[in-house]
C-alpha cells in the first residue's frame, strides 16, 4: 500500500479525531480511506445519474409516461411539507 503525505490545518486535523472516535474507526488512514471510498461512489453514482438523465432526454416521453409524471408531480405537490 503506498503512503501520502497530508496537510490539515488544526480545525480539520479536529474534525477527523472526532470521526474517527465517534465512527469506531481504528485510524485516521482507516477513516480517510472510508471517506476516498464514498466520495468515489459518490462520484460514480453522479456519473450514472447524468448517463440516464442524458440517455432519457434523447428517447421523447410517450404520451402515457407524459400523464404519469404529471400525476406523480401533483401528487408530489399535494404532500405535507
């Protein structure tokens, strides 16, 4: 496993201790390595995300999915907020 070398300034360096003591982690590496993990699944769902929305807006709506996505938003509007 290779090493980095990391700065943080004195807020953050407190920032992880307390993740790292409130989230069970043994290490900071174990907690920043957690945090390398869901930041890329994070950008991967983004990525998969943009994929359909792209692949979606070149296929039109038929009529019929056109009348249920206006039912599902004035459903959605009716909802308590």
């Amino acid at each position: 496993m290779s090493q980095i070398a990391v700065r943080l300034n004195e807020d953050e360096l407190r920032q992880l201790d307390s993740i790292v003591s409130q989230s069970g982690f043994r290490t900071r590496a174990e907690a920043v390595r957690a945090g390398i993990r869901m930041l890329s699944a994070d950008a991967r769902e983004q990525r998969i995300s943009t994929a359909y929305a792209q692949a979606y807006a070149q296929v039109p709506l038929t009529d019929d999915e056109a009348q249920m996505l206006d039912a599902a938003h004035t459903l959605a509007a009716e909802l308590p907020r």
